[in-house]
C-alpha cells in the first residue's frame, strides 16, 4: 500500500511525511490518521517538477489539514 495517494515523485513523498510527522507531534493522532488525513486533503497529484504547495511549512499544512482550510 502506498502511503500518499498523490505524491508523484520522492520529494512530494518526504514533504507529505514531513507534514505527517507534525500532524502526530501537534495533535498525539496515529500515523495512519495522518496519512488518512493528507491523502483525503489532496484531491490530484502533485505536479512533477514544480508545486506551489512546497512554498508552505511542515506546520501550515499540518494545521491546515487538521483544522480545514476555513479555520486559518
């Protein structure tokens, strides 16, 4: 099983388990919450060589797909 539906490329993966990583240290969930969670927030695949997504923290993700893009 893969762990990131939409991560295309090795560095979209180590992004998607950096944002994993502070999802479970800010909120005590379970790892496969966390994978459950960033693979429910990203509807299609990260592009190949360039995404704007990168250009946000580990911490602005992880509160993001926990909390909804509403509550920031």
């Amino acid at each position: 099983m893969k762990k990131f539906r939409y991560a295309t490329t090795e560095e979209a993966r180590e992004f998607c388990e950096g944002i994993m990583i502070e999802m479970i240290k800010l909120f005590n969930i379970s790892e496969e919450e966390a994978w459950g969670r960033v693979n429910d927030f990203w509807k299609s695949p990260f592009k190949e060589d360039y995404d704007i997504s990168y250009h946000e923290t580990f911490n602005y993700w992880a509160n993001t797909i926990y909390f909804g893009k509403e509550a920031r």
